[in-house]
C-alpha cells in the first residue's frame, strides 16, 4: 500500500489539472506546505508520469478541456487507471472539480467517488481547504493502517 508520509517529510503529489491558473496555485500552496509537486495537464500525461515515477498522492481535475469541449482524456479515465493499477491501487485519490453547476453534470463528483476517489472537493476552493483534507485523508489513511 503506497501511504502519505508526514507533512514535514516530503510527500510527492501528483497534480492533474488542465486548467493553468489554478495548477499554478495549487503547485506553490502544496509546495509552500512542505509537499513535492509535478502538475500534468491530461490523464495520459499523468498516466505517463506514474509509469516513470512513484507518488504518494493523487490530485485529479475531472474534466479536461481542449478547445472549450471536454475530452476523454480527464480525471475519470485517470481514477480507473490507477484503481487497475498493482502499483497505485490503494494511492489516495482527491478529485476537483467545478462542473457541478452544469446541466447534467450535478453526479459528476459522487461519479469520482464511485469509482475510486477517496476525497471530492468542489471548486471554487482555498489551498487551505485542499490541506485540510489532504490532513484529514492523512488521518483516516493512518488509522486503517493501525
């Protein structure tokens, strides 16, 4: 089971999120509190990077965007990926998202954790309100393993 480590010991989080504003935000929050970031803008990119790399978190967009359409190639695919996956399996999983408001799309986050997310956050938020989650995840990650 890959866990989180301790805030003050580096944690490696990977970051999906094609929107760029916010992955900016989102990198130098996490980095300031003590994590280690890389940020990729699809699920193949990120699908990618785990191939090549090890992480200790997951931090998933749902819907991805290219020329103002959604694509296949979002948080969703990536969330089955990882739950198939011998490596990540069990990796803890927070999805964002902020297309909740739309006509059809009011499931989407309920969807996400269906299928494997373990956290669901709607946007807009605070990097405050990701590390309050990312602790409480922590929390519950420790104690199923006690």
């Amino acid at each position: 089971m890959v866990k989180l480590a301790e805030r003050d010991a580096m944690s490696k989080v990977l970051v999906m999120e094609d929107d760029l504003e916010l992955s900016f935000v989102l990198k130098n929050g996490l980095e300031a509190a003590g994590y280690e970031v890389v940020v990729r803008t699809s699920a193949s990119d990120a699908i990618e990077e785990l191939s090549t790399e090890t992480y200790d978190m997951l931090i998933s967009d749902i819907i991805v965007m290219k020329d103002r359409r959604s694509v296949p190639d979002g948080g969703i695919a990536l969330i089955g990926w990882v739950r198939r996956s011998k490596k990540y399996c069990e990796m803890p999983i927070i999805v964002i998202s902020g297309t909740s408001a739309y006509p059809g799309m009011a499931n989407i986050l309920t969807a996400a954790r269906r299928i494997g997310a373990d956290v669901a956050l709607e946007k807009p938020f605070t990097v405050e309100d990701l590390l309050s989650e990312i602790d409480a995840l922590k929390s519950r990650v420790a104690g199923a393993g006690a």
